[in-house]
C-alpha cells in the first residue's frame, strides 16, 4: 500500500509542476518563477506536514510518504535539500550546513554547464 501512494503521489506532484510549468509559460518573466514556486509549493507542503505529524502525528505514516516523499519528490527535491539543511542547522552543525548548500548547488549547476553546453 506505502509503495502505491507514494506512485500515487509522485505522479501527482509531477502533473502540479507540469501544471505551474504551463501557467508560467504564458509569461514573458525573466527569472525562472515556475521552478521557485514549485519549490516553494513543495518546501511548504514538506514543511507542513512535518509540523503536523510531529505535534500530534495526526497524520497516518501511509499519507505522510504519500505527500513528503510522493508529491514532493514529484513537485521538487528542493524540499528534501532544504529541510536536510535546516536539519542541520537545528542540529547545531551550520558549517556543515553551508557546505552543503554550497557543494549542492555549485556540483548540480555545474553539472549543466559540463554537460548541457
């Protein structure tokens, strides 16, 4: 059952991005606003449901991965990199937070510039 919902909930974040991807594209915007809000859509979402679930775990294990790992992943991993960031800084380790950041960032947009020339 865990496995079909977080299916379920990929295919879903998937068609939501695709959705902002198509409303953003009518758009004549410079910055990359569907990306951001997909982003954005997705850490609020993660951000939400970990409030909720850790406060009185109101919501079932099943529907937990079917929204954080499912439609999350499928809308955006930003929300994994940023909520393992902010694990970190909460944890008290923001050098290593940093480091993160920047070796995410820096090693996948190089990845485009090595092989997307």
């Amino acid at each position: 059952m865990n496995i079909f919902l977080i299916f379920l909930g990929g295919g879903t974040g998937s068609v939501i991005r695709f959705s902002i991807a198509y409303l953003f594209s009518k758009t004549s915007l410079s910055l990359p606003f569907a990306t951001l809000t997909s982003n954005f859509v997705s850490c609020l979402m993660f951000a939400v449901v970990l409030s909720i679930y850790g406060s009185k775990q109101l919501i079932p294990d099943n529907y937990k991965s079917l929204i954080i790992i499912g439609v999350c992943g499928g809308l955006s991993t930003f929300s994994s990199f940023s909520f393992e960031t902010f694990e970190l800084i909460k944890l008290g380790m923001t050098g290593w937070a940093i480091i993160n950041i920047l070796i995410s960032c820096l090693l996948c947009t190089s990845l485009f510039f090595v092989f997307a020339k």
